[in-house]
C-alpha cells in the first residue's frame, strides 16, 4: 500500500509539475504574443509619421520653403489618410498626428495602440529655431518615443530623454 501511495504522489507530482510548466509555458507564449502585437502597433503609428513627414515635405517645397504656413487641415489635404491636430492637441490613436510647426522644422507626434507616444522631429536649418522649444538644434530628421499617462502632444517632445537617427525598436 505504501509504494502505491508513492506511486500516486509521484504521478500525482509529476502532474503537478507538467501543469505549472504548462502554465508557465502559456505565460511565456502569452508575453510573446503581447510583445509582437505591441511591436507591430508602434510600428503602424512610426509608419504613419513617415507617411505624414513626407507629406510635410511636399507641402514645405509649395510653401515658400517654410513650415509656418502650413496648417493641420493642409498637411491632412496633402495626406488624407489621416487626421492632423494642431500640437497641443492630442494624437489618440496612430491615425491621429498633433503637429507643431516652426520656420525650417516641425514635429510630429502619434499614439500608438500599445500606448507609447513616437515623435519624428525634422529640422531642415541647423541655425534656424526649432519647433518646439527645447529641442535639438541641427539639420536631419531625429526620432523617438516617450512613455507617459499624459497627452501626446508635438508640443510635449521635449519629454523625450534620447533622440535617435532611426526609430527605436520599442517604446
């Protein structure tokens, strides 16, 4: 009777075991997945901002080479796709881009669906003011992301901590 008794406990052990792997394996699988679909939603906002920098350069060339002039409602003629706010409105979701505009540069921001908030910052003067104030003076574009509760506003960029030549990989 005993060995039967550490027979049971063994099987019923093993059993044990086997299902808290199992579980620890869905866990694993399941923060994975998360990951892949947060990635794959930064993605479509960093996509979008491409999309709408380059409508912001297009319309820049038709505008006396000056961001200024430009307006939402121009950039979201220029780019129908998607819904261009002014840059101390909101993006609340990756089709939703709050644009700041100076002389030589703008910035723009999007939302993505995993809540990340991504900037592109174009500057085409390294002389010329930016923006917004507080951002990086020079030529090229600058890009980055900021995690936080509050809006997502082109105008909050200078809460990003480390600009980057290229988008990073995640938030």
């Amino acid at each position: 009777m005993a060995l039967v008794g550490l027979i049971a406990v063994v099987v019923i052990g093993g059993i044990v075991v086997v299902a808290m792997l199992g579980r620890t394996t869905v866990q694993t699988q399941g923060a994975i997945v998360n990951s892949s679909v947060g990635a794959a939603q930064d993605r479509a906002a960093q996509s979008n901002l491409n999309t709408e920098a380059t409508a912001m350069r297009s319309l820049y060339i038709s505008s006396n080479e000056s961001y200024t002039t430009i307006t939402p409602s121009q950039a979201m003629t220029a780019e129908p796709t998607l819904q261009v706010v002014t840059g101390s409105q909101p993006s609340t979701g990756p089709s939703t881009i709050s644009l700041a505009v100076g002389d030589q540069s703008f910035v723009i921001a999007a939302r993505s669906a995993s809540g990340t908030c991504w900037f592109n910052f174009v500057n085409d003067s390294a002389t010329a003011a930016p923006a917004v104030s507080g951002l990086p003076y020079g030529n090229g574009d600058l890009f980055g992301s900021a995690q936080s509760a509050g809006s997502c506003t082109a105008d909050a960029a200078t809460s990003v901590r480390n600009w980057s030549q290229q988008f990073p990989i995640s938030g």
